[in-house]
C-alpha cells in the first residue's frame, strides 16, 4: 500500500473530501503535517502492534557486532547465532554493539526488531498487510487531531484506531478444540 492511499482516507475523514494528494503534494498546505503523522504511526505500529524482523549476517569484530553494520536501526535483539553452525550464542546489547561471548566466531546471524524508516507521500508503507489503508488513516487522523487541539476527535479516532489494529494483530487461523470424554 502506498503512504498516498492512508493519507486521501484521513483526508476524506478530516472532513477535506476535495483534496487529494493525486494532484500535487503543494495544493493541500497541511500535506508535510499528515506525512509527518503518518510516520509517527507507522513507528507506533512497528513497535507496538506488529513488529517488524530482520534476519541478516553480520561480521563479528572484536567480539562484537556495531549496530552500524546492519541494514535496518534495530530496536531489539531477538538471538545471535553462528552463521556456519546456526547455533544460538549468548550475547549482550550496549548502546553501539551486540558483545558476542565467543571470541572464535567470526560471521553471525543476526535476528532484530527494527522501527522504519521515514517514508514519503509516494513511498510504500513497511507495515503488514493485514493493517489496511483505513487503519492508518485513523492511526494519522488521531495524531493530526491531536496536534491541531481537537482533543475529543483525537480520542474517537485513536479508540478506531487501537480497535482495527487490535483485530489486525489477533492471530488468525484454524481454531483446535482437544477431543474430550463423556463419562
């Protein structure tokens, strides 16, 4: 989904039904502001909801792996394995470096929650697909209602927006009840 399409709904609920971001992001004076929400919630989204992973190998330097050398700015480390063996190592996090406790390895895997980047109007949004395009625009509604000091609009917007995101983060698939005995 494309950041333009959330954005066109928030505009409709916004009540601006006749602007749109098809026709230029210069008609609309408040476009940079919606962007702007709409990041912040996409980072709500990838750290509260449904996080977004990375699994990526990593060369090991001094017993360490610099947050740097990764593609993504990870939030939160999920194992660190030996990438030849595949066996999960004991590490620890400081604020630049993933500290690996075994000198020897020299490549590891590496598995990371990460918060996206800042994306523009024509960008595609690094969210998963069960969180649809009226998901987010309540998400930047409420962000934008917020910040304009429409406090009451703000809290109906953010309530329909934790809702959807609720139904979108439940786990959907066969439901398994154990067989059990009459006596």
């Amino acid at each position: 989904m494309k950041l333009k399409e959330a954005i066109n709904i928030a505009l409709t609920y916004l009540g601006y039904g006749d602007a749109s971001l098809c026709a230029g992001a210069e008609d609309f004076p408040e476009t940079a502001l919606l962007i702007r929400c709409a990041n912040i919630v996409i980072k709500e989204i990838a750290s509260d909801y449904l996080p977004l992973t990375e699994t990526e190998t990593a060369e090991v330097k001094d017993c360490g792996i610099c947050f740097d050398a990764l593609k993504r700015r990870a939030s939160d480390v999920i194992f660190v394995a030996d990438a030849d063996s595949g066996i999960k190592m004991q590490y620890s996090c400081s604020p630049t470096h993933i500290i690996i406790s075994n000198p020897k390895i020299k490549r590891a895997t590496v598995k990371y929650r990460y918060i996206p980047a800042d994306i523009g109007a024509d960008g595609d949004c690094p969210i998963f697909p069960s969180v649809g395009a009226k998901t987010l625009a309540m998400g930047i509604c409420a962000e934008y209602a917020l910040i304009e000091g429409a406090y009451e609009k703000s809290v109906m917007f953010a309530d329909r927006f934790k809702e959807d995101m609720r139904a979108a983060a439940r786990k959907k698939g066969e439901i398994k009840i154990k067989p059990r005995r009459w006596k």
